[in-house]
C-alpha cells in the first residue's frame, strides 16, 4: 500500500468525578413604598447573612472556604396595575450573595437557616471541583483523547490491512480543518434544589451531581515507513 494514506480521526474522553465545592447564590431583596425603611430591612437581612457567614468561613478547613457579598444595590418604579392605571412608587434594595461550601452537610443546614431571614431567596448552586483537582482530571482526560484517537487510526488501518500507523499532527477540535470545534472541555451541571417544606426546623437537601469532564482532540496518522 502506498505510504501517502492518511487517516484523520477525532478521539474523545469522558469522565465523571464527585464534586468538592458548592457555591450557593443567595438574595437579599425587599420593596417599599419608603426608600428609608426598604434600605434598612435589606440591611438588617444582609447583616444577619453576614455574620453566620462569617462564622463558618475559614479558606482552608471551611465549611466556608470563600465567599461574597455585592454593595447594596437601591433603585425606583412606579408600577401599572391590569387596567393601566400608575400605582404609587415603590422602592427596592437587594444584596447578592455568594458562598463555597466544602461541606455539603453544612450548605445544607444554612441553607435552611438563610431562608429563614426575612427577604433571602436561594438563587442556584453550582457544584465543582477544587481548581487542582480539576486540572489533574482535565489532563487525565486529554492524555486518553490522545490514546483514543491513535486506536480509532489504527482500528482503520488494520481494517485495510495496512500496518502500523504514527502521528503526524495532533490538534484541538476544529484545528485541523476537519470539523467545527467541539463544545467545551468540562461541563458544570448543578443539582436542582427541592423546596423545603413548610414549619420551623426545615432543612433543604441537596444531593450534588457528578462533575462531568470531556476532552476531545482531532489527530491525523500516516503509515509507519516500511
């Protein structure tokens, strides 16, 4: 067979690890018709948040290993009702809150305490991986893209009877003109959060998915001289 074949090939690798981290976004938001007493609720409201946060932050043995919190945000509308009539202004004033949990046992508890505060509404919570974590599992997985796509080429060559194959070229999705880029290599996919049941003492539980992480690259092979 003549050693100018060339077989182009798209390896691909997927692996699911357990998260480490999950970030809860929490909101602080009232309105009023008084701009004085809306800002002082979300105030009093974001205080409090503060200062359980603060308990339990510690960056390095957690539960709280990070947070955030953005300046209280005041703004103004005159709302319409159903038959177009202006209704009186109203105020509004909120704060956002963001929290990385190491201990999902306690995300979950003061989770149930923050609803508790009068105005917090719980937003979303993202579940990750550690930065170092995920930068081992995102090699991991590029490292068997690569095995996968030599053993696509050679699957091909030994199907034509053609011998061994060596790399020639080995590229990010796209990179090699052979397909439009892939999606990107790791995904975060959040559990969704179940309502927590009516009364005092409630506890939200949130069970945190896997963290999928997908490395794809395009790769073309020759034949191996003789």
């Amino acid at each position: 067979m003549n050693n100018d074949v060339e077989i182009t090939v798209r390896g691909s690798h997927r692996v699911h690890a357990p998260a480490e981290r999950g970030t809860v976004a929490l909101t602080v938001a009232l309105e009023n018709r008084s701009a004085e007493s809306v800002f002082a609720a979300v105030a009093q409201s974001a205080e409090i948040l503060t200062e359980r946060i603060r308990r339990l932050h510690d960056p390095v043995s957690g539960p709280v290993t990070w947070w955030s919190a953005r300046r209280l945000e005041t703004w103004a509308r005159r709302p319409w009702n159903q038959d177009g009539k202006e209704l009186p202004l109203k105020h509004h004033a909120r704060v956002r809150f963001q929290v990385k949990f190491r201990d999902f046992d306690a995300l979950s508890r003061f989770t149930a305490d923050a609803i508790e505060v009068h105005g917090v509404e719980v937003d979303d919570t993202v579940w990750t991986l550690t930065e170092k974590r995920r930068d081992a599992v995102v090699s991991d997985v590029r490292a068997a893209a690569v095995r996968d796509a030599r053993a696509r080429a050679q699957a091909y060559a030994d199907a034509l009877a053609l011998g061994p194959v060596v790399p020639v070229a080995i590229a990010d999705p796209g990179m090699l003109g052979t397909a439009e880029p892939a999606g990107p290599i790791a995904e975060f996919r959040s559990a969704a959060m179940p309502a927590a049941p009516a009364g005092g003492g409630r506890q939200v539980s949130l069970t945190p998915e896997e963290i999928t992480v997908e490395q794809q690259v395009d790769a073309r092979f020759r034949l191996a001289p003789g």
